[in-house]
C-alpha cells in the first residue's frame, strides 16, 4: 500500500475528488449514471426532502422516465449539513450551506410541500397534513432523524446558544433553518475570550442513541482545540492550557470502528487537555447552575459542573414513522425502518423501499451512506417494477472525515465489519489532501452532482 502522496497525484485527487471522494469504490454500489431500465408507468412517492430523498428522486427520475414521480417534502430551503461543522470553524457562511429546494429538484418531479401524517402501506398511500391521500405503486421513505434535546432532563432546543451551550446539530430541517454553526461558532469564540483570564471546563456529550454524521462531535472537539491554541485564523494566541476539555460518552470508545479510534485516542492523549469518560451518559443538566449529571455504567449518578458544553442530542426516529407499520417495534432498530439492509426493501411491503437515517441497520447514517443507497434503490426499485431479480446490493458503507486539526482530516471509511478505503492510501493516516478536499470541493460536488444524482 502506498503512503506517500506527491504533488502531481494530489492535483490529481484535486481534479478528480469533486467526483469520487468520500464516495464508493470497488467494494460498493457502483456510483453510475442511471439508464432508463423501465418504461412503465407507475406512481412513485418519496417522503423526505434531505439528501437521501434528493438524491433518489434524481436518480429514479432518470431509471423510470415515464413514472409520475412525486416528492412530499416541507422544507423549501435544502441545508448541507456537513457544512455546519465549516461554518462552527469560521471557514464557511451560513449562506453557504443553503440551496432552494425548488433549485436541486430535477424537472418533472412534482412537489407537494407538506408533511406525511400517517403511513398505510396495507392501502398503498400515505396521508398529508394539507394534501388528504396520496397514493402510490412504489414508495421511498427518506425521512432524516429527529434531535430529542428533550429526553434530557432541563434541556431544550431554545437553550442552545445560551448558557455556555452549545450543538452542532441544532437545525430544523423541516423549515430548512439552521443554527448550529453560527452558534457553535460564537460559544468557541466566547471560549477563547474566557480562557484568557482563567482555567475553563469545557465538557462535550454523547447519546446512547444511534446519531448522525458519525464524528461530528469529535470535529468539534478538535477544531475547537486546535483553534484555542492559536490556529484556524485566531489571534488571541494559545490559550490551550487553560482549557480542560472532557469529552464525554456511555460507549467504551470514542469512534465506531476499533482502528480508527485508535488513531484518535492517540491525538487525545497527544492533546494533554482533552480527557475522555467513558461509559458516562447525559440524563439532566441545570443549564443556571451549569452541571451537568450523568449515569455510569454501574447505575451510579454524576455531576460534572462546566463553563461551556457542547451537547450531541438523542437521536430517534419521526414519530410519524415510528407508529407506522412500516417501523421495527422493539429491538435494537425500534421505531427504524424495517429493512432487508442488503437490498433496502422493506422486508414485509415488497413495494416500499428505505434510504438514509431512518433505515434500522448499523451505523450507515451519512450524507456518503446515502448516495451509496440511492444507487441500490435506483436498480433495485425498477428491477421491482419490471419483476426482475434485484441487481444491487448495499453493504454498509459509511464514512467519517474526523477533522483533527485545522487542515489535516481523518478519512474514516467503513463498515460494520471492515474499512472500505476509496483511494490507494493508507487509510490510517490523516492527510491535508481529505481536508482540502472536504472544504473545497464537497460542497460543490453535493450541490450540483449528488443532488442530480450525477455521481
């Protein structure tokens, strides 16, 4: 395998990564251009307007060109969630990261801007808070996953950016608002500025839940650091040192998959100020009094006072979904999508089909999980539809960029079971060229290749 990186191959991986990075390679779904393969004229509905429903419109617009394809989606601003972390970190614009929905929709797609209230897949259609029945041949959920800031006790949402509080995934997808960078970004500042006249505590959390864009809280673990010590364009010099940084989570390890984390306890041992707590999780804080009280592995409660926190919500499904018949009702997946994970067809309603975050499989719950995804719905769907065997099968691709400085990025790619590396680098190895790569070009490749499901 090889290690070093010349600068003639990274002009390359600069040419080429606006169409590959992050996203599948041999071990995967093949990241195609669809062909038309059905002809037939069926009603397809896809419920959710975030990048797993934009990215499959597209591409099923494309493999069924005769089918009235029609997506239920409220929001009419499309936020690029990745880019929150960027905009936390100073490096981008809150009008950066968003796009009108009306503006990535492929053409002949009708858009019903409105909510599904109810799933009945016996009937074959779905009920709409201001559009009645919409009934379908063929059906995509992509609806994304909700933040339950609630199920910790005297938290809410209206907290955050208030109180030394602060999270990266504050938004509300539904409205296409989002809050979290410039929030995040302010609460870092305000760090800095304290931390200049004395020691500061500064906890991060983590749910016992499944959560989206893996590693989110860990690029903000980091980058926030990294700037407290002067870099990513700060000026107050390096402050790091009266800073203590504690990362809390109820899991035994700081990242999913055992050779990546690692790499990343070694940076966090190599940090000196950040110290991890491991099986420790977040159940109440007194946002006035600034404590935050959690519960060991052993059942035993504690309080760790703070100045600052940055809290990664608990996560879960719609509830809209999650009493539907199409949810798992108990188990490690309840209120998830019941799905066969190879295949993405729900595993008791033949003509429904699952893509992104609500999907009940292990972890998978990515912007690059869900173009992945949409290559398999795309194949699969019109193989369904011409009674054909499926062609295309998932297996769990997930990907990370961990930012663990300011310019340099851990490109964590893998599944469940092993690494699944796009490129011929060591995977292992943090490198400038995923960072350049990630703030530079992805942004653009989301807006106008995947949401055309153009890769």
């Amino acid at each position: 395998m090889h290690n070093k990186l010349s600068r003639r191959d990274a002009i390359k991986l600069l040419g080429i990564g606006a169409g590959t990075v992050f996203l599948p390679s041999k071990s995967e779904a093949k990241s195609k251009l669809s062909m038309p393969t059905s002809h037939k004229r069926v009603n397809i509905v896809i419920v959710g307007g975030g990048t797993g429903g934009m990215i499959a419109s597209a591409r099923v617009r494309r493999a069924a060109p005769n089918a009235n394809i029609t997506l239920i989606a409220p929001n009419s601003m499309h936020i690029y969630q990745p880019g929150q972390v960027f905009v936390a970190a100073g490096l981008y614009m809150q009008t950066d990261i968003r796009a009108k929905t009306s503006q990535l929709l492929e053409d002949n797609i009708k858009w019903i801007q409105d909510e599904v209230t109810v799933f009945e897949p016996d009937k074959n259609f779905v009920q709409t808070a201001k559009h009645g029945k919409i009934g379908y041949d063929y059906l995509i959920v992509a609806l994304g996953i909700e933040y339950n800031y609630e199920a910790i006790d005297g938290l809410s949402s209206n907290n955050i950016g208030q109180n030394g509080i602060a999270s990266i995934y504050l938004n509300d997808m539904k409205k296409g608002v989002s809050k979290a960078g410039i929030t995040t970004n302010i609460w870092m500042h305000s760090i800095q500025e304290d931390a200049l006249q004395k020691s500061v505590k500064v906890l991060y959390t983590q749910p016992d839940t499944p959560i989206k864009g893996v590693g989110a809280d860990l690029d903000i673990l980091f980058l926030s650091n990294d700037y407290f010590k002067g870099n990513g364009g700060s000026k107050s010099g390096d402050v790091s040192n009266n800073i203590q940084n504690i990362f809390a989570t109820p899991n035994s390890s700081l990242f999913p998959f055992k050779e990546f984390d690692n790499i990343i306890q070694k940076r966090v041992k190599k940090a000196r100020n950040i110290v991890p707590l491991f099986g420790h999780k977040m159940i109440a804080i007194d946002t006035q009094k600034k404590s935050a009280i959690f519960k060991d592995r052993t059942g035993k409660e504690v309080q760790k006072s703070y100045d600052y926190i940055h809290i990664t919500p608990p996560m879960q499904a719609p509830k809209v979904f999650s009493d539907s018949p199409l949810a798992y009702k108990d188990g490690k997946y309840k209120g998830y999508m019941d799905v066969n994970p190879k295949t993405l067809q729900h595993n008791r309603y033949k003509n429904v089909f699952g893509i992104g975050d609500i999907l009940g499989i292990p972890l998978a719950k990515t912007g690059g999980s869900a173009q992945v995804q949409a290559v398999v719905i795309q194949d699969n769907l019109v193989a369904a539809i011409e009674n054909k065997k499926f062609p295309q099968e998932y297996n769990g691709y997930t990907v990370s960029p961990v930012k663990l400085k300011y310019g340099k990025v851990l490109l964590a790619e893998f599944n469940s079971k092993k690494t699944l590396p796009t490129f011929w680098l060591d995977p292992y190895k943090p490198r400038w060229i995923w960072w350049e790569l990630d703030l530079h070009f992805m942004r653009y490749v989301y807006f106008t290749l995947m949401m055309r499901g153009m890769m």
